[in-house]
C-alpha cells in the first residue's frame, strides 16, 4: 500500500482536464525515489510529461510525495503446504 499527499495549490490550472461527463482530470505520474526523504517518503509524485518534455528534459512540477507500507503475511493467510484435503483424518 502506498499513500500519498498532494498539494492541489501546486497543481497548474491548465493541467486540469475537463471530461465530457464534467468531472475534472489531472494525470500523475507516481515514481519510486532513489533515497528515502526526510520524513520516509519512499514514492514522489508530479505531473504528467508530454513525450516532447521529456525530450527536452523539462524540469517536472512536483505536486506530492507519498510513503509505501508493506505488511508481513499472517500465519492464517498462508496456505497449508502438507498437501492434504484439510481433513483431519
């Protein structure tokens, strides 16, 4: 699991799309950081780049960060391995 804080104030007003059903779109891109932020911040988040701002290495409008969670399996959601049909007998 992976959350996320976003700062809408940072979100330019000419990324948000309007759908024909009238509910507004921005399109993020959530990406896994090299090093771990200052507050465990393991994921950043910005704004989606066109192919041609990539290419000419277009600096990124941070809008976000977020933090993975990972939880360890409890022993009832492992599967029995002895093979057997869960018969006692």
């Amino acid at each position: 699991m992976i959350t996320v804080s976003v700062c809408l104030s940072d979100i330019p007003k000419s990324e948000i799309v309007e759908a024909k059903n009238g509910k507004k779109y921005v399109n993020l891109v959530l990406d896994e950081r090299r090093e771990t932020g200052q507050y465990g911040e393991t994921h950043m988040l910005y704004m989606s780049q066109t192919k041609e701002e990539r290419q000419n290495k277009a600096k990124k409008v941070f809008v976000g960060s977020g933090k993975e969670y990972k939880f360890e399996k409890r022993q009832e959601d492992i599967p029995d391995s002895d093979g057997g049909d869960g018969l006692p007998f």
